[in-house]
C-alpha cells in the first residue's frame, strides 16, 4: 500500500504565519552522517495573523534540544514538524538537531554530492534542515557559520569572516528559507568580477570540481552579460559584494536561484567546444540568465505562497526568453519556445494533469514545477506586454520592483501595478492566470468589395480543473499580404474580448490573405482554413518570421497526415516553397535550419487524437521517416551544395553566426546520410573538432545502421567524461528503432556507468525513452513496463524525479484499447507501491484518473 493520502492545501485558505521572524543564525558543523544545526531564531507575534499557533516545519530531523528565550522546552514532534507553546511577546527560539546528509538521496536539504555538501531548499526543502517555519511569506536575514574540513565553505550573502576549517556569512536582504543554500567542499573557482552601474565593484566566482576548470569560461561570460542586460534593459543592478556559482553532479533541478549563491545542475553550466553543443551553450547562457534574474523576480521580490509560483517563474522565464531574443535570433527563439510550448504544455491542458498558471489546490507543490507554470506563465506575461505597448510595460515594471521590493507578492499585486499605470481593467485577463486549458480560436473571413471581415470565435474545451472556462482576452497580431506578395496591412493588434467577433478591413483593391496570430501572440490553437495555395503563399512572402515558419509547418503537418490516413503524395508545390527558403542566403541559417523541422510524432498523435482518431504510433512513425526520405529525393540537387557552403572553417564560437551555420549544414547532412550510408557523417564524425559536429554526424550514423563503430570510438574518447556521456546514453535511446527502443534502454541500464541515482544519467535513458513517441508507445507494451519498473526502484530514493518521469503517461488515453490496458496496469502497479511517496501517488493519480 502506498502512504496514506496527503493533505489538500487551497489557495482560498491562505492566512500569514502568527509570528515575524527578525533574524536567523544558524550554525553548521558538517559530518556526512551527523551534521548538527545549531538555530537561533528571533520571534516575534504577527499583529496580522488570525492564528497564533506556533508551528515550526520539520522532517527527517533529530532533536537534540530546543530553548526559548534560554528555558528548556519539551515541543509535540509529528512527522511534519512541532509545536510548542510559546510567550505572547517576542522571543528567541534556539533548537539543534542531527541529520544525514550522506543518505539524503532525495537531494532536498542538504545532501552530498560527489563527497561535496550542498543543498536545494525549493520548494520545501528547507525543513529537511532544521525546524522552521518554511513558506516564502516568512522572510528574515541570516547568519551562517559554517564548520567543517573543507577548502571552500558557502552561503548566501556576503562574506564576513574566514579561517581554516570555518566560515562566516551575512545576508542583508531579508529572504524565505527556500533560497537559503550552503556548499562545502573541494572545489575551484573560476573568477573574474563585474562593476553595476550603480558602482558596485562585485567578485564573480564559478565554483567547480578540479578538472572542470576549463569549461567555465563561457558560464561566466553568460553571467556578465546577463548582469548588463538586466540593467540596461529592466534597469535592476546586482545587490551584494559577491556573486557565485557552484556546479553540482547531483540535482534534481536545472539550477536554483539561491541568493547571492546560485546552484547549478553541472550539465547547464559547465561548456567547452569539444563537449558541448551549440544547444548546450545557448541553454547555459539562458539558465544562467534566468537563475540571476531572479535576483529581482523572485529574491527580491518573492511570493507570497506556492500558489502564486508563476508570479516568480513565468515573468523569469519571460525575461530569459527576451535576453536571448537580444542575444541570438529573435526569431528563432520565439519559434523554439513555441515549439516547447506545444510539445509539453500543450498536452497539460489537453489531459489529466491540466490545471491554472496559478492553481487552486495542491497535494505536493513539487508536482506544479510545470510547463504551464513556466512556459505558460510567461506567455501570459507576453500577453499583457503585448496589451498595454511596451512603454506602458516599462512603467508597470518599475512601479512593481518600487512598490513590491522585500515583498512576498500575489499575482494580484503583480496585474494593480498594470492597472494603476494603464487604468485598464485587468479583471477578465486575469482569467489566464485562473483558467486551465489551450483556447482555441476559429477563423472564418468574408471580401465583398473592398471589405474583408474577419469573424474570431474563441472556446476553450472544459476540464475537472475549470468545468466552466469563461471568454478570454486574447491579443491577436494581424497582418494581410496581397495577391503579388506584398504587405497591405502592416501588423496590428486586435483584442478580443467575447466569445465572437468580427473586424472589418476596408479599402482593399483585392482579397489579401490573413496572417493571423503573428509572433504567436497569445497560447492557442488556430483554426483558419486556408488552402494549400494560401498557405504557400505565406511560405514565400508572410514578412512575419513566425507565420511564415507555421506557413510551412502546417503544410509539412498536412502532408504528414495525409500520408497516415490515406497514403496521398506530397503537394509539390510545398516541396518547392521550402526549397525556396532553404536555398534563400537572405535568410537566417538557424531560420531556414528550423523550417527544415517536421512536427513531432507526438504532435501528429495529438492532431489525429484532436480529429476523433486513434493514433498508431507505428503508422506515425512510418509517415514521418517516409516524409524525411521525400525531402531527401525531392532535395537532393540542394544538399550537397548547402552542406558544404555553411562549413565552418573559423575557430568554433557558440555565437548565433557560427551556430546558425551548423544547424543548417546538419540538417543538410541528415537527409545526405539516407542516401549515402552515412559515408559523409562518417568523414564529418572523424574530422569534427567540436561536439556539435560530432553529434550530429554519429546520429546520422546511428539512423544508417552504421553506428556501433562510431559508438565505440566515442565512449573511448569520452568515456571519463560524465557530460558527454550522458549524451551517449541518450542518443542510443532516441535513435533506435522503435521494436528495439525499449530493449536498447534495458541494455543501458546494464552499463557499468549507469548510476541510476544520478538524475542526470536516469533521464539520459529513461526521459530519453518517454520521448521516443513510437518506441515507449510500442505495442509489446515493452517500454511501459520498463519505465514503470525503474519508477518503481527510483521513488524509494528521489521522488522528485520519479514524479516529474511520470508525466510520460498524461496521454495514455489517446491510444487504442490494447495500450490503455498495458498502461492503466502499470499505473496500477506503480500505484500499490508500499510506501509510494506522496510526490509520485498525486501525479499517478491524477494521471490514472477513475474508470
């Protein structure tokens, strides 16, 4: 049997902790199996407070002892904390407990790593540390003394004292105990410095294990271009005299954005030419960016509870997406983003895990670290900018950090700083912060005489989480391209408000076509019939970068379907229109390199699903694979001379110039390699003197049936480097076939360098499977049950993860009879579990649903 069923906490019942905290002091002293904590903790009554109970978090801790204002006191000890009766005036609490952080495989608290101690305290980490009253409207400033036999010993804030074997720390700014951080261990640091505009002369350390040495120097520029962006662009400037890095092996979470301590997954930190992609050096620089925005968008302002997470991590993500925008291509970021947004939020809100930006309830906040959190979050927050111009957006911005600076904040203080610079009502746009669900809007249009009119119907399809959607406010950026490709009406924006309307455009010499929701201006799914001739059309004149590319995308999607349901051709004229762009030296090479994509095995399973179809997994497959080998035939006069005219015979740069260029000379060589047997990849994997390159061509090798060599070549090669050899695992996974998926990941396991209990190393084989949309989906069910095995092994000591890998089945109810009957009985068994942790039993829940 699994855990009893947890708590319901709801957002309704929100009230402020009955005590203010003052000051905290905590005092380290670090064993692998029985560190002490030693807090002394300033209390005093909240005169805003209803409740006076004196509740302190706390879980897996022993009590040593525990005092206030110096008297013994004997507290209630329950699993998830204490209680104890305490004076109606102010006083110091002062507790010590053991804990264990060497058999903390959870990795939340405080844990080792690799021999190195370090910490994630987000969400509810904290408590795992010592008791507390651990919720983020409950800020203090701390002090850390630290004491152990380690050359470097961190915390948040500035240094105070240092001498061997010890360490103190002060952090002015009052914080949660979610971004509270502690490292310990040998490391290195990587240095360099950076002066604000305020005059701020701040220390810049990356911290990393001996080795590592050489793979920083790009974090760090990341880091100093953020700090500048983040001023000239928001005009927000770094707060302490210290900023550092730590990279970590062992992390459940990208990065963490602790206070004048970042704590980052090494994988999104750590980069050289040799063992990074161009896709892990832009990741990097966009992490690294988001973790120190936060410095204002979530430190500095934090959130008043768990609720309003997306108040923190959507406007973040939103000012990450916007650095890169400044950074690399505008373009082909947005269109990344909605490419991610599509392929994991999307099939939030369509299935059993669909719930609001800001939710109503949960069981274990751990659970809503979602995409529709993040990505969905921040397209709201695209939204609103879009709404109000991005003067007004600048207004609202500085009027927020001026009003809300050491504030625990709610999404409702975060739309009054709009409405009090706009005097707009926000009211019915604040539906997208409480609405689950993907709107979809519907487009039909009429042209008589010189009028166009555009009728927009929007609806959003009810779900357990908002049986009753209400109309949105919906920005949509229009523009109309005539007849001889030109642009007849620049972009505009209209606003939607009701469930219908129409917009009227007149003085037209002939009917334009409709470049509807250019930029992608708000999360929706588009429904405008347009012909093939239309859509092609766009493909070759749209002046919008994003519609043009959907231009393309939709023919590529209906072209692939055709193919599933009825074995059709491919329209030549869409063979053509992107041969256009593709060979157009005009354009971006990352540009032309995306519009070389197709939609994703799942995307296709989704629009078949959406159809009222069961989708075939294999079926998918074949079309997709046949598509590719169209492409290559119809191509084929264009590849080689693209391949060859975008090699890049400078020293490597991760710069857009450079990364642009090998995108669009792999995906030549992708296509060469169906034709050739690989014998380019195999000339390119030989002579690559970058990972990009060497990636990409063993792929092509793999897909040829040419890959065990170039396997075997490669882990020789990188075999004692743990980064690139999770991208060996990985690859291996995503480029089997599908009746061999399954079996290669159980082969992988088997591997001597599978640590299974590293994070990074279970998701390179099993998050890697999961997105093998016709190898998980299998018919022998085989991947199922692999998967549920190994989630089965792993809950017992990281349910973080466990919970997060369970998200693999949200869409097992789109297939056939035969799969929902392997799957619901995995669910099943995962879900009798003993001792099933309360993380993965809510998303298996919610995921299983009832019969």
């Amino acid at each position: 049997m699994k855990d009893a069923a947890p708590q319901t906490i709801y957002l309704s019942d929100y009230s402020p902790f009955g005590y203010l905290v003052d000051s905290v002091s905590l005092i380290f002293d670090l064993a692998p199996h029985t560190t002490r904590v030693k807090s002394r903790i300033a209390f005093r009554p909240n005169p805003d407070a209803t409740d006076g109970t004196f509740f302190l978090h706390g879980e897996a801790l022993t009590l040593i002892s525990a005092t206030i204002d110096g008297a013994p006191v004997s507290p209630d000890i329950t699993p998830q904390g204490l209680i104890c009766a305490v004076p109606d005036a102010p006083f110091v609490w002062e507790s010590e407990v053991e804990i264990d952080p060497a058999n903390n495989t959870a990795l939340e608290g405080l844990y080792m790593s690799n021999g190195m101690y370090c910490t994630q305290c987000e969400a509810e980490g904290f408590r795992k540390i010592t008791y507390y009253p651990d919720r983020p409207d409950v800020m203090a400033i701390f002090d850390v003394t630290i004491n152990g036999p380690h050359p470097v010993l961190l915390s948040n804030g500035n240094p105070v004292k240092s001498a061997p074997d010890t360490a103190q720390w002060h952090d002015p700014w009052p914080k949660p105990a979610y971004l509270f951080a502690l490292v310990a261990g040998d490391l290195v640091a990587h240095s360099d410095s950076f002066t604000t505009m305020e005059g701020r002369h701040v220390a810049l350390n990356l911290y990393v294990r001996p080795g590592d040495e050489g793979k920083c120097d790009f974090g760090m520029r990341a880091l100093k271009a953020s700090m500048k962006w983040d001023e000239d662009v928001y005009g927000r400037a770094y707060d302490l005299d210290l900023f550092n890095i730590v990279a970590v092996d062992d992390f459940n979470m990208g990065a963490m954005e602790n206070k004048g301590l970042n704590i980052f997954n090494s994988s999104v930190v750590l980069a050289s030419p040799e063992t990074s992609t161009d896709m892990n050096f832009e990741r990097i620089e966009a992490i690294i960016a988001h973790e120190y925005f936060h410095n204002w968008t979530g430190n500095r302002i934090t959130c008043r509870d768990w609720f309003q997470l997306c108040l923190k991590e959507g406007l973040t993500v939103f000012r990450d997406s916007q650095f890169t925008c400044d950074m690399r291509s505008a373009p082909v970021k947005r269109i990344s983003d909605v490419i991610d947004l599509r392929a994991r939020q999307f099939p939030e809100d369509q299935g059993p895990l669909a719930h609001p930006v800001r939710p109503e309830s949960f069981q274990e906040i751990n659970n809503f670290y979602t995409a529709t959190v993040y990505e969905k979050g921040a397209e709201v927050i695209g939204m609103l900018r879009r709404l109000v111009g991005d003067a007004a957006y600048a207004r609202a911005l500085d009027l927020y950090f001026d009003r809300h600076d050491g504030d625990a904040a709610t999404i409702e203080d975060w739309l009054q700083v709009f409405e009090d610079t706009t005097d707009r009502d926000l009211s019915q746009f604040k539906r997208w912060y409480t609405q689950a669900g993907t709107p979809h809007l519907h487009v039909s249009e009429s042209f008589e005489l010189d009028t166009l009119t555009l009728t927009l119907r929007q609806e959003t399809p009810p779900s357990a989480a908002t049986p009753a959607p209400a109309p949105l406010v919906i920005p949509i950026a229009l523009g109309l391209i005539g007849p001889d490709g030109e642009e007849v009406l620049d972009t505009r924006v209209l606003e939607m408000t009701k469930a219908e309307q129409s917009f009227r455009f007149t003085g037209l010499d002939a009917q334009p076509i409709a470049s509807i929701l250019r930029g992608f201006s708000a999360p929706v799914i588009l429904h405008h019939d347009l012909s093939d001739a239309d859509r092609v059309h766009l493909l070759a004149h749209d002046t919008d970068p994003f519609n043009r590319w959907e231009a393309g995308r939709t023919l590529a999607r209906k072209a692939l379907l055709g193919i599933i349901e009825r074995g059709t051709q491919v329209d030549a004229a869409y063979l053509n229109g992107l041969r256009a762009v593709i060979t157009d030296e005009r354009l971006d090479p990352a540009y032309r390199a995306l519009m070389m994509g197709l939609p994703s095995q799942s995307d296709l399973a989704s629009a078949l699903h959406e159809r009222g179809q069961t989708p075939d997994p294999a079926a998918i497959h074949y079309a997709s694979e046949a598509m590719r080998d169209i492409l290559a035939s119809h191509l084929a006069d264009d590849l080689q001379a693209l391949y060859h005219a975008h090699q890049v015979s400078e020293p490597y740069q991760p710069d857009a110039d450079q990364s642009g260029q090998r995108a669009l000379s792999n995906a030549m060589l992708s296509l060469i390699s169906r034709t050739d047997g690989a014998a380019l990849a195999m000339r390119q994997f030989q002579g690559a003197d970058n990972m990009t390159q060497q990636l990409a061509a063993l792929a092509c090798g793999i897909r040829a049936g040419q890959g065990d060599e170039m396997l075997a070549h490669f882990e020789a090669q990188w075999k004692d480097d743990r980064l690139v050899m999770d991208k060996w695992f990985g690859l291996q996974v995503h480029e089997a076939a599908p009746e061999n998926a399954a079996a290669v990941a159980k082969k992988l396991t088997e591997h001597p360098d599978f640590n299974w209990k590293n994070p990074n190393r279970f998701r390179s084989v099993f998050g890697m499977l999961a997105m093998h949309h016709a190898g998980f989906h299998h018919a022998s069910g085989a991947g199922y049950r692999l998967l549920a095995d190994w989630l089965i092994r792993l809950d017992a000591v990281n349910p973080q993860t466990t919970a997060r890998m369970c998200s693999a089945f949200q869409t097992w109810r789109r297939y056939d009879p035969d799969r929902q009957a392997i799957i619901k009985e995995q669910l099943d068994r995962i879900l009798g579990t003993e001792g099933l942790s309360r993380d993965s039993a809510e998303m298996l829940t919610r995921i299983r649903g009832t019969d």
